[in-house]
C-alpha cells in the first residue's frame, strides 16, 4: 500500500486543524464558555489521533489521545476553561506543530523530553491518568485456549471441528446484516464443513414479515482458528445473535446444554446436528436420553430485546442546532494547478488582445461583433480565474493573535489587540508573502511603540495598550494598518540618529513624513537597547524592500504621545491588472489604471522648462517620460499629461500618445533587468509588441524629488541675489 | 461486480487511507467528507456498506446515521460507526439510531478490512 500521498494529505490536514486549533484556544480566552471553541479544540486532537493510527504514527497517537481526553473532560464540564488550561493546550499545539514538521522534513528532533513533560501536565488535570496510554491496535486479543486444548472434562464426542450455533435476533435485517455475511466471512478463517440452517421459527407465509430474520444456522467450522476469532467474526451482531461455539471434541454435555436451549425440537434439532456431522445418532440419542436431567446453563447467550426505534425527532433538531457554522465544502487545488490556469487565462488574454487588432483591422463588422463578446467573455473568465486566488487576510490576522499574546506576556506589558477588515481578501501570492513584514511591524509596535502600564496609567492612558490591525480596499489596492496607542516616534531622535549616520546632511531641513520616512532607510535602528524581539539587525528596510518587492508601499503617520499607524499598501494581484497605454516615441508604456486620476493636454507655452504646472491652483510636478527614457525621434505635436496618483501622492507623466485601456498581463522583468528603476514588469500587446508596465509610486517619488530639488535650487538662487 | 462502500470522515487522510486499503481489497469506495456531503452522495446508487466517523461537522455521524435509515433504498444498509474509546455514550445513542458496528480508533488498515470482511466481502 503506498501511502505516501496520503501521508502529504495528513500533514496538511493536520497543520490546518492545529491553525484552526490555535484560533480556537485564543477565541476561548476571551469567551471561556464558547462551546464550538472547546469542540473545535477537541475535534482537532481527535482527528489527528485518529488518521495518525493509520499511519503507524505511535508517538502522535499517545500525544493526542491525552490531549484529547483532556478536552472531552471539558467538553463535559468536568475540567473548566481557565488560562492555565489554554496555556497548556497552546504549548501542546506547539508541540504537535513539532512532531508534524518533522514528519514533513524527515527529520527526527529530540522532543521527548517536551513530550513527556505535556503529557505529565496533562495528566495531572486528568487525576492520575488510569486511561493515558492507548495502544494503535485496540482489539484485545485476550489469551484464548487453543482449540481444542480445553477439550473434555469428562468425555468428549468425536467431531473434531468447531460447532456454531447461531440464531438471529428478528431485526437482524432491519439492522442491515445479511446473515450470510457472516457465514462468508467465517470461510475466510477456515474451512466450513457443513452448514445447516435452521428455519423452524419461519412462520407460514402470509404471517410472516419479510424485514423479519426467522434464520438460524449450525455450522461446523474445521479446527484451527482461536475461540476468539469466532466470537469476533460475530462481534458487530453481538446483541442481535445467539451464539454458542462449541470447540473441537466438546463435553457431550455441552451439545446437551445447546440442544436444551434452543427453542427447536429436542429430536428436530439432534436431527440437524446429526446430518451437520456435530454429533453420531449414538450421541445424540445419549443426549435426548438424559434429557430429563436439565443441566445448569453455563454459556448463557440470549437474543438482545427489540431495538427501540430511532431517538426521537427533537434530538436531532438540537444537535442540527449545534452544528459547525461554516460549511466545508471546499476543494483543494493543488496551488501550481492554479497559477497555471492563470498562466493561461494570461496567454488567453493576450492571444484576445492580438485577436482585437486582426478584427479591427480587417474591418468585418461581424468578426468585430464575435470578438467582442468572446473578449467580454475572456474578461469574466479573468476575473473569475483571479478570484479563484484570493484568500481572505483574516486568517493571516489571526495568527498575531497569538503572537501578541505570547509577547505582551515576554515584555510584560498589557495589550490588546483589535482586528478589523478581516474578510477583506487579497491575492493568496501577496498573503503569503506580508505575514513576515507584519511580524516585523507588530512587533515593533509592541516592543517600541506601546509603553509599559506604568507609564501608560501616569500618562492617562488606559493600562492596557491597544494595537490595531485593520485591512480595507481602496482603488484597487488592499490597505493594511498597523495602529499603536503607544508613545509615537521621537522626531528629534530620529533625525539626530540620521545625522549621526550620514543619512541626513546638518541643518537639512525635513517634512515629518521625510523624518518617518529615514526609518526606512538601510542601516537605521533607534532601539537604543537591543531587546529579544526587534533590533535584530533586522530593520525596516527589510520590511520595505519586502514590500517594495511585492509593488506595495508602505506610509508611516506618528502622534508623539497618541500612537503610530504604519499603513502597506498593495496591489490586489500580481498577475493581471488594468492598464491605461500610452505611447512615448515609437515605444509603448502601460499605466495601471487604478492610478490614473485623468489626462489633460500639457500647454507648452505656458510651461516652457519648468517640470510643474498648476493643476486647478495645486502645484503639480511632472516628469517627461520622453525625456527621462530618452526616446528618440520627434516629439508628438500635442502633448498630454497623464495625471497619477499613488498613496495620497500626485504627479503628472508627459506622453505623446493615449492609446486606450489595456488588459494587461504582468510578466516580470528578467534579472538583467532587476535594478532598473521606473518599472514594475512588462507586457505583451495585441500587436505581439513587447510594452514596459510604469512603476508609478517610484516615478511619483522622482518627480518629487526632481522639483524639490528645483525649488532648493531657486530658493538659494532668490538667497544669494 | 465489486461492492461499493462509502466512507464518511472529515479526515482526507483516514478517507484516502481507507480507501486505498479497501480499493486494494476489491471494494469500490465513495468518500464524503461530512453527514451532510455523505447524504447528497446517497443519490440511489448502490451502496453496501456505509462507515462513519461519528464526531464531524454540520452533521455529525449519528445524525446523518438516523437520516440515512429514513431512505427506503439505504434502510437496510450496515454501518460501521468509528469512535474513540471515550464515546460509551455516544455508542448508545448510535445504536439506537441503528449503526450496530463499531470500529475504535485508531485503527490499522488491516483491522478496518477485518471488520468491513465480516458484513461485506468483495
């Protein structure tokens, strides 16, 4: 049997319920009562010890089963729900996560020791721990006589094979066993001699019940198989049969006891066990002979009463009740299965767009029409094929839940923390990729931002910190906030740190935001004590560089004394946007659309050189992408300014041509061209032409820069005259 | 003809594992992963013998057990109920709803292909 993709299912199995088993215990904190926690808790243990003993999993086994006998004491009430139980259980989860990857990595650690030590905790709460131990094989075989060993006390008849006699109970059939199954499966252990089966009970025809077993059979099974094996072949008919197993060479008193019990006939049924070959006449008619003499019963097996019918209908509504909420019907797809359907719907997308200009160009009004409605249908397909990727950002959210848990206990502090927005979705790409940058600003928050109680409670401030996580939507960007109450960002100290570091030039003077902004340079740290948590050498340029490789950026607003709210801004998709197409010289650029706030024709008279216009009284800088990319040839007659915006930010883009709406799928530069600025991947256009996607926010970020610098210039030009 | 068995558990795992021991064995198998998906999967076809886990989501094994035997085709079908040792109560109220055969888990493949031997063989 190869179960090793079976065992891959187990590991993701598993670390799922144990994620789902973390939320839960955190969700008991807060509400200890909450029974689809404790259920969600309990389900967890059980599932795992239950696909883990198909595995052979031993050491899992016994691990869950304590933990799951823990939570079935709380599941009825009998341990209650309090923080050191949910420590524990937390500890135990981390475990497993443990003994999980390591069967994921093929490794084997040493964490017998952690084991042991949980089971013992564990244990405690269950007072001494009778039922601790639970072996992967649970049918006891308990020592059995071999057949044929405990023969004769007295004198034994001559058959040499086992006998079994069997009735069934009357609802044998309504309980959905065919009698003959068993029969069957008996063959399997070893060879049936005779069978005889036994319908005296049959009532006559139009009395009898056809759901009704009237069925009994003698049988006379070959020696070899143990008592025990016999017994279980019956084991799941167990109250509805009555079963006698007479071993090879029985007592004759025992077949005297059988046909004494049986409701059949004395002589009918010394009959039947005469022609099964149990018994010769001579015996038999030893048998009837002293039959006067009835003999204590010894093996005493009696029909199970009539079943009652089904619990009654209230019962079940109750426990419909209490179902789980969120309904599982999901399907897991491999995530390679997925890009590459994305993959496809991509090439789709662009085999369309080539599509469009043949039809545009051959002028057939009804080519045109067709391919209008299959690009209508290629866009419903994107969309869909991009939805199939977007996973919510709760999940993600969750997982500080614990974080901020176990590190507001390592700092000692208190604090709270707030999600919000959490079905908010995003590409599962972008998720997976955010959780570190988070971690990183989380926990800065809780290491620099919020201020231990006493200061807080001096500064009338609540003791408890508050740290908020919050995800929204805005024009085609998630928006991910990280807020603190804590004591804000110390302007003065950032910028004497910048300065001491050459970051800054003395006397340069800064905007906040350019002040918050040097925290995210290379080689900038202010914790002035390196503490466990942050100030790992690990700054927020990394946390930047991070963001900024997922074409995100990332905004820092501060209040001494009130908070900070570091806000990352991403795009919802890494694989196919909106784009707005534009063409500068011969070449052509594509926009994102999401950024584009609207065009308007540049008035070169009235600019002359300068790199800004006034947009309705606002200043606004521009950059000529002519210019800037050094495009050859001349330049369009009328010009246009692309007006884009991107975080709050503003700037105009200088082109030659608009070309339109484009659906534009992002293929990312080579390496060859990985430290070029302004771009952000590139395309391919109906025409089979390559086009340069623009990185907005970082030419956003030159065109400030290069009419800062205009504007310093000017001004000291205006000092020195 | 092969006998189908259906096997209903919210562990992908213990179903595949089940299921490649029983497909092994010569049995058909249909999977569900819940009471409720394992009622929608008794859509007329023939089934032989039904295993249930018994502590599941939305409808758990006992619940799905007492709707199934209200199908006139599925109300002579067997069912082997798994369970844990702690489940004596649970035990009772699955045999009243007339799943007669229990398997503990955990369990070895080889033991799940005893038991389903002893109702259905392939």
């Amino acid at each position: 049997m190869n179960l090793e993709r079976a065992l891959q299912t187990f590991i993701e199995e598993s670390r799922e319920l144990l994620s789902a088993m973390e939320d839960a215990l955190l969700a008991l904190e807060s509400a200890p009562g909450d029974g689809d926690a404790i259920n969600a808790v309990f389900r967890a243990m059980h599932t795992i010890k239950g696909s883990a003993g198909l595995f052979g999993l031993d050491a899992i086994v016994e691990f869950t089963h304590v933990a799951e006998s823990v939570m079935d004491r709380v599941r009825s009430d009998e341990i209650a729900v309090d923080e050191s139980l949910i420590a524990l259980m937390l500890r135990c989860r981390d475990h497993l996560v443990t003994l999980i990857d390591d069967l994921a990595s093929g490794q084997q650690g040493e964490h017998a020791a952690v084991g042991a030590a949980l089971v013992q905790a564990l244990q405690a709460l269950l007072g001494g721990g009778s039922n601790a131990t639970v072996a992967v094989a649970t049918e006891n075989a308990a020592p059995q006589p071999e057949a044929g060993a405990n023969a004769t006390t007295g004198e034994g008849v001559g058959n040499d094979a086992w006998h079994i006699s069997v009735r069934f109970a009357g609802n044998l059939l309504r309980n959905g066993y065919d009698p003959l199954s068993f029969v069957r499966y008996l063959a399997t252990l070893s060879e049936i001699l005779h069978v005889e089966p036994v319908t005296d009970a049959l009532p006559p025809a139009q009395e009898m019940d056809p759901e009704e077993c009237y069925l009994g059979f003698e049988i006379r099974l070959a020696a070899g198989p143990a008592q025990a094996d016999i017994e279980a072949a019956f084991e799941f008919v167990q109250d509805d049969c009555s079963l006698l197993i007479l071993p090879p060479h029985a007592p004759l008193t025992d077949y005297a006891l059988l046909i004494a019990t049986r409701p059949e006939a004395d002589e009918q049924l010394g009959a039947l066990l005469v022609s099964c070959g149990a018994l010769t006449e001579a015996e038999v008619a030893q048998v009837l002979s002293a039959a006067d003499a009835t003999p204590e019963l010894v093996v005493a097996a009696t029909p199970a009463p009539a079943v009652a019918p089904a619990a009654a209908p209230a019962a079940r509504q109750g426990r419909e009740a209490t179902t789980v909420k969120r309904s599982s019907s999901a399907i897991r797809v491999d995530a390679s299965k997925l890009d590459q359907l994305i993959d496809l719907v991509g090439e789709l997308v662009i085999a369309g767009a080539s599509a469009e200009v043949m039809a545009r160009r051959s002028r057939d009004r009804n080519l045109m029409e067709a391919n209008s409605s299959v690009s209508q249908l290629v866009d419903a397909i994107r969309d869909s094929a991009l939805r199939l990727r977007m996973v919510e950002i709760g999940e993600t959210f969750n997982r500080f839940r614990r974080v901020v848990r176990d590190v507001s206990q390592e700092l000692g502090k208190e604090i709270e923390l707030t999600i919000t927005g959490a079905e908010t979705e995003l590409d599962k790409s972008v998720v997976e990729r955010i959780g570190d940058p988070l971690m990183h600003l989380v926990r800065n928050a809780m290491d620099h931002g919020i201020e231990t109680a006493e200061v807080r409670v001096q500064q009338g401030k609540p003791a408890a910190g508050s740290l908020k996580l919050h995800a929204y939507h805005d024009s085609g960007s998630i928006v991910i906030e990280i807020s603190d109450d804590g004591r804000g960002l110390d302007k003065e100290r950032i910028l004497a740190k910048a300065q001491e570091r050459g970051l800054v030039a003395a006397g340069q003077t800064l905007s906040d935001q350019e002040i918050y902004g040097l925290i995210f340079q290379p080689g900038f740290s202010t914790a002035e004590q390196v503490t466990n948590l942050s100030g790992r050498g690990v700054g927020m340029d990394v946390v930047r560089r991070n963001i900024d490789a997922l074409r995100g950026a990332i905004e820092l607003d501060s209040r001494p004394g009130v908070g900070t709210t570091v806000s990352i801004r991403l795009p919802l998709t890494l694989a196919i946007i909106e784009g707005f197409l534009v063409g500068v010289g011969e070449a052509a650029y594509i926009i994102p659309l999401d950024s584009v706030v609207e065009c308007i024709e540049l008035d070169h008279g009235a600019i002359g050189q300068q790199n800004y216009l006034n947009l309705r009284g606002r200043v606004l800088p521009f950059l000529r992408l002519r210019e800037l990319f050094h495009s050859r040839g001349q330049p369009a007659r009328r010009q246009n300014v692309v007006v884009v915006r991107y975080a709050g930010q503003s700037a105009g883009l200088v082109v030659d041509r608009l070309m339109g709406e484009f659906q534009t799928v992002i293929k990312p530069l080579g390496r060859m061209f990985r430290h070029l600025r302004g771009f952000a991947g590139s395309t391919i256009l109906g025409s089979g032409e390559v086009a340069l996607i623009l990185d907005v926010q970082d030419l956003i970020r030159t065109a400030t820069e290069r009419h800062c610098h205009a504007a310093e210039i000017a001004a000291e030009c205006v000092e020195t005259v | 003809m092969s006998k189908t068995i259906m096997i209903v558990d919210d562990s992908a795992s213990l179903r595949q594992v089940v299921s490649i021991a029983l497909t092994g064995a010569g049995y058909d198998v249909v999977e569900a992963f819940d009471g409720r998906d394992a009622l929608t999967k008794l859509d007329g076809r023939k089934i032989h013998l039904v295993i249930s886990d018994v502590n599941m989501p939305r409808l758990d094994g006992i619940g799905f057990v007492q709707e199934m035997k209200t199908v006139p085709a599925y109300k002579f079908t067997p069912v082997i109920m798994l369970t844990t040792e702690s489940g004596d109560a649970k035990k009772r109220q699955g045999q009243e709803a007339g799943a007669k055969a229990w398997v503990v888990k955990p369990f070895q493949p080889q033991q799940m292909l005893n038991a389903v031997a002893k109702l259905v063989l392939p």
